[in-house]
C-alpha cells in the first residue's frame, strides 16, 4: 500500500488489509479508538520488519484548506505513525502491553497497543473519506 509505503521511510509493506469510506460528521471533532497488535512483536522489534497501522483523512481543513491523507493514527505526543519500531517495550513502552507471558491471552498476538485515539478537526456536514490501513513492513510474513 503506498500510503502505507509513505509513513516509513525505506520500507516496501505487504498483505495490506484496507477498509474506505465517506462520512459525514455531525460534530466539529472526528475520533476513533483503535488497538494495534503484532505478531512481529518482540522479535523483530528494531529490525527490518515494522509492520505498520495508518488512518488517513481527505477533507476539508477547518483551519483552512484540505486534509490529504493526513495520518491520524500516531504515537500520542509525536508526529510517528502506529508501528512495530515506534511503539514497543522499549520505546514508547507506556503505549505497549507483551503478550507473550500470559497464560491466557486475550488476542493471539505476541503484543499489541493500549486503546490509542485517532483525533482531528472537522467540519460538520462536511464530505470525509477515511482510510484505514495495515501492512506487513518489510516481508509478507508474520501480520498485525
């Protein structure tokens, strides 16, 4: 996915799962709660495999302008989209719950994220297209 493609520098992602539409929302503010899980993690954390998550946004601006594929899936604080590298045990760890311990998981992947919030200004009865993505970063192999 090349949207995708744009959120890490030097990575090709594979097996993309997508999900657009159009909305129109009913307030001034657009937000989605959302979990990011991997079976990447913790193996293949800071290596060449970053399995990523992307929400993008096109509309109109209220502080002017257009929304083009704006990612609003990013690490709380930063402008770093919802990856394997950007959100672990290490890094960013306050965001991040290992899977990999517990004697019944709740999901089968090895870690994933606390509920994160994907937030913007909007217009309401504005047009909106969403764009919810995740790939495979660097191989096709094991998904998030």
């Amino acid at each position: 996915d090349t949207d995708l493609d744009n959120l890490l520098s030097g990575f090709t992602t594979y097996d993309a799962s997508v999900l657009e539409f159009d909305l129109v929302p009913a307030g001034s503010v657009l937000e989605f709660q959302y979990v990011f899980a991997s079976e990447e993690y913790p193996e293949y954390v800071g290596s060449s495999y970053n399995d990523v998550f992307g929400f993008f946004i096109d509309g109109q601006n209220p502080a002017g302008g257009y929304y083009i594929k704006e990612n609003i899936a990013i690490v709380p604080g930063t402008t770093m989209p919802v990856a394997i590298n950007n959100v672990n045990a290490t890094t960013n760890s306050a965001y991040f719950i290992d899977n990999t311990d517990t004697i019944i998981p709740s999901v089968v992947f090895d870690g994933y994220t606390v509920t994160m919030l994907a937030q913007i200004d909007v217009i309401a009865g504005a047009t909106y297209h969403l764009k919810m993505a995740i790939g495979d970063a660097g191989d096709g192999i094991l998904d998030s």
